[in-house]
C-alpha cells in the first residue's frame, strides 16, 4: 500500500524534515506514527498527500510512483486517500452535511449517492441529528468526528490522521481511536501521527517513531504505562 | 484516474465500491455547472453592496462607450442620408451667350474625370432657389433674376480626391464664361472624415474602458479569492481539481458581466431616450423628420454578451494567477 525508499525532503529553507526514510505499510494495516514535533511526522504525511514532494527517494503510493505523478493527477490520487486533521479543517460556511459532501461532490457523485453516503458516514461516527447544524456550533470532539466522517464518507482505502485527539480530552480520544479501528477492521489502512504515548500503547499496534527525520523504531510498544 | 483507483483498491472490503459510469459522470459534471451557478448568484445577493459597486463599475464602463457609438451610428445615418457625392457649382457669367454655355457644356461631358453635367437656366436656379429656400415671397420683389445661369459637375467617383477636385475646379475657372467655382457637399465629406475619426476614438476608449471591466472583475474575483482560500484548500486536499474549485469563480465573474450589461443596458436606453427629445426639436428645426434611432435588441444582445465575455476573462485572468497559489 505504502512503501518509502530512502526518502529524504529538504525544505527550501535547507532544514531537512526526513532523510533516507525506509518502510513499507501493508494496505490493511493500522499504524501509529510518533515522535516530538518536528521529527518529520507531518512531511511524511504531507508526501503521501502529495502537499509535498519527495527530493530523493522513492514514495509509492498503492502501486503508483508519486514522484513521477503529474500535477494534474494530484487532485485523482487525493481521492483515494482519506485524511482528518488536528484542526479538523471544517468549513462553517456550510452544515455538517455539506462539509461531509464535499468529497464526493468533488469526484462528482449524484446527489442522491451524495445524500445516502452522507448519512452513512455520519451515522458511522454518530452525528446523524446534527447534519443541518453548522459545525461552528459543535464540540470538539463532534467537530474532530465530523472530520472523520468527510474522510471515510469517500471509502478511501487508506485513511491518514495528523494529530487527530491533540485537543481532546483522553475519554472522547478512545472514542476517536476506536472508530479508527472499526474502519481498519472493515479493510481500511489507518496510518495516524500522534505523540499521545499512553494512547499509542494502550492501541498495541505498530509504531514507527522519527527523529530529526529518520526511524528510530518500528515495532509494538510494550504495554506497559 | 482509473488505473490509480483500481490498483487502490484492489482489497475486497464489506462496503460495495459504487462504479461512477460515464453517464452519471457528465450528469454530476453539468449539476456542478448548475451548482455553481446558483450557489455564485445567491453569494452575489448575500453581499449586495459590494456586488452593486463592481456591477456598476462595469455598467459605467459598457455604457459609456456603448452610448457613444450608437450616438455616432446616428450622425452617421445623417451623413449618409445626405448625397455624399461632391458637386461643382459652376455659375457662369450672366451676359455668357447660349451657344457658348452648349459649347462649353459638350466640352465638359468629354472631361474623363467628370461623369454628368446638369445645367440649369437662370430661371430654373431662381425656381429651385425659390423651392428649397422658403424665401419666395421675398424673391418675388427683385425686378430681375440675381441668379445666374449654374452648371452643376458631378466629378467621377475615382476623382474625389481633394487634389483632384482642385485641379477640376480651377481647369473649369479658366473658362471665360466661368465666373465662380463653389465646391458643394464638402462640409459632408469634413463630417464623414470626423466622424470616422471619432469613431476610432470611441473605440480606443471602448478598448481602454473594456480592460477597465478586466481588472475590475479580476480585483473583486481576487477578493473572493482571498476570502474563500480555506474553502478551496479543503477542496483541494479531497481530491479537488483546479477546474472545480474555478468553475464557481469564474461563473461569479461572468454574471458580473451580464448584471453590469443589463445596468449599462438601462443607461443606454435612458441615455438616448433624455436625448431624443432635444434631436427631435434639433431636426425639426432643419425641417428634417430626423428621429434617433434607439438601442434596439441587437444591441442589448452585443452588449450583454460583451458584458460576459469581459466578465469571464477578467474572473479567468485573476483566477489563473491566484488559484496556483493557493495549494494546501
């Protein structure tokens, strides 16, 4: 599904966000990536994205080489690829359902595939009454999962989290994470940057941690607390 | 693309993967179409002042032109429904002797550069006189005729160069039995020359006022830019492409466009309507069933379809330049 080969990003600026970076990430796996800010978390999720490219190295993306994609391709492989946000990224310009349409009107659904889908996902995260409301009038929490609702309401294959519980508290971050889980468990792979240690360990899935841009760790964090 | 979403999901998951066909593909297309017209409009309302500032802008910059050329296209019509054929008045000596005038006159018909001769009698120049002057109960008190016996030259189409015409006028004022020469029409070539000239300076202004209408639906669209950057991020990062996140700009642009043509229209008309009355008096005083022609539908077509036009370049001009800055 995701495979880095020794991938480095240098900014403009000269400062080099990830350097001979090497994994590979199974299409249905669920992995949490970790490490202090700065350690390059948000430019590997950003190359995935496509926000970003790759100055050396080799990105693959489900069996496609991002480095050789066009710019006009760009807008088509985002499609593939679910994503929340730490700051959710909500417009309030519109209701809930609009914001959780907006995927599939970009990829040009009907609208009666865009109702039916919709209601879905916002069923899947447990907001279905609230799909008139604007989301300025929500909790964060219930902004965070109508974020997850626009990222899954598109049933990518794979689903990208930046910091996704960073301004929840611990009880509506389990929440969070366990929906992430029901949607790895439906074949989903679930990749999610997070420097919240108590709630990686407590997941018991695979970590990856960087530092200053580079793997320091691939593996199950022992449980322990 | 197609290749990159099935090598995507090539994993079997419960939910079914709907297939989008072609057919449902280009009706979702042509509802965004609609989508974004609507959605353009309805923002266009919800800020009216600013709305009414840009569609007046372009109203002003439409119908100052546009008011000018039909205006000109009027003139015009006068000019052209006078003869713009130069003629020669040649008014011959009183005592000329009648055998001589038809000497002369033969002598003129085989001029190349002339093509018709008229001569009128003293008599006949005093009817015609009488006729077109309105001043017949003055004539009748002269005891003679002031007038004299008057060929009329009308020179060959090829020969109304100025030079030529000169040269015409004084080979003919050569003549012993010539005593004056007058040139006729001249003043209506003049005014076809200004005219033109005019002409030509109403379209510069039209030229400069239209990319006035450019840069200031290209300014408000650079706004709207601005103001929507978080909207077109997000659509950007769920796999918008540029083309959706400009449709909804470009169509704000172009109902700039038509607003601004449907004011301008109203303008125009106003314009020429204030106007008809005081050509109306003008003409009537020349004894001349002159009536101004008014704006008339395809006018307003030109017009509303200029208005788009302009409309849509100036939203694509801004929206080329801003939206490839904005990438999330």
């Amino acid at each position: 599904m995701i495979s880095f080969t020794q991938v480095s990003k240098r900014y403009p600026s000269g400062h080099e966000a990830l350097s001979g970076l090497t994994f590979e990430m199974d299409s249905s796996e669920m992995l949490f990536l970790t490490g202090h800010s700065g350690a390059g978390k948000s430019t590997l999720l950003k190359l995935i994205m496509l926000m970003e490219r790759a100055s050396t190295g080799q990105v693959v993306v489900g069996g496609r080489n991002l480095n050789r994609m066009r710019q006009s391709q760009i807008a088509f492989h985002r499609r593939q690829i679910g994503v929340v946000f730490q700051n959710h990224q909500l417009l309030f310009d519109r209701t809930v359902f609009d914001n959780v349409a907006l995927p599939l009107q970009v990829a040009g659904y009907h609208s009666r595939e865009v109702g039916r889908r919709v209601r879905a996902a916002l069923d899947k995260v447990g907001l279905l009454d609230k799909e008139k409301q604007n989301p300025i009038v929500l909790s964060g929490g219930e902004q965070q999962r109508v974020g997850i609702a626009r990222a899954v309401v598109n049933k990518p294959a794979l689903l990208l989290a930046d910091e996704p519980t960073g301004n929840l508290d611990p009880i509506l971050s389990d929440e969070i994470m366990h929906l992430f889980e029901q949607f790895n468990s439906v074949g989903v792979g679930v990749m999610i940057a997070s420097h919240d240690v108590s709630l990686i360990k407590s997941m018991q899935k695979r970590v990856l941690t960087l530092a200053n841009g580079s793997l320091i760790y691939d593996g199950v964090l022992p449980a322990n607390a | 693309m197609p290749n990159s979403r099935q090598n995507i999901h090539t994993k079997e998951r419960g939910a079914k993967q709907a297939k989008l066909h072609i057919m449902g593909r280009m009706q979702a297309y042509s509802a965004h179409h609609k989508v974004s017209l609507i959605t353009s409009f309805r923002k266009l309302i919800s800020r009216p002042i600013q709305t009414l500032l840009t569609t007046l802008v372009v109203a002003i910059a439409l119908a100052l032109p546009a008011t000018m050329l039909i205006a000109l296209k009027n003139v015009q019509t006068v000019g052209k429904n006078l003869n713009t054929q130069p003629k020669l008045s040649v008014y011959l000596n009183q005592k000329a002797k009648p055998n001589a005038i038809d000497a002369f006159i033969v002598e003129l018909n085989l001029n190349a550069t002339i093509s018709r001769v008229t001569f009128k009698t003293a008599d006949e120049a005093l009817q015609a006189f009488k006729l077109t002057s309105g001043m017949g109960d003055a004539l009748e008190l002269l005891d003679e005729n002031p007038l004299p016996p008057t060929i009329i030259v009308e020179p060959q189409a090829a020969a109304i160069d100025p030079v030529i015409l000169d040269a015409l006028a004084s080979e003919i004022g050569a003549s012993p039995l010539v005593d004056e020469v007058v040139f006729d029409m001249g003043w209506v070539r003049r005014l076809i020359d200004i005219m033109v000239l005019l002409e030509t300076l109403v379209l510069a202004l039209a030229c400069m006022l239209g990319v006035g209408v450019l840069l200031a639906v290209g300014n408000t669209i650079r706004l709207e830019i601005e103001s929507r950057r978080d909207e077109i991020v997000v659509t950007k990062l769920v796999g918008g492409t540029n083309a959706f996140v400009r449709r909804p700009l470009l169509y704000t642009g172009l109902l700039y466009g038509v607003f601004g043509a449907l004011c301008a229209s109203f303008i125009v008309l106003f314009a020429l309507l204030a106007l008809s009355g005081p050509v109306a008096s003008l003409a009537a005083s020349y004894q001349s069933s002159f009536t101004l022609n008014i704006f008339g539908l395809s006018d307003f077509i030109s017009l509303v379809l200029l208005g788009a036009g302009l409309g849509l370049s100036g939203a694509w001009l801004a929206v080329g330049r801003e939206l490839s800055n904005i990438e999330p």
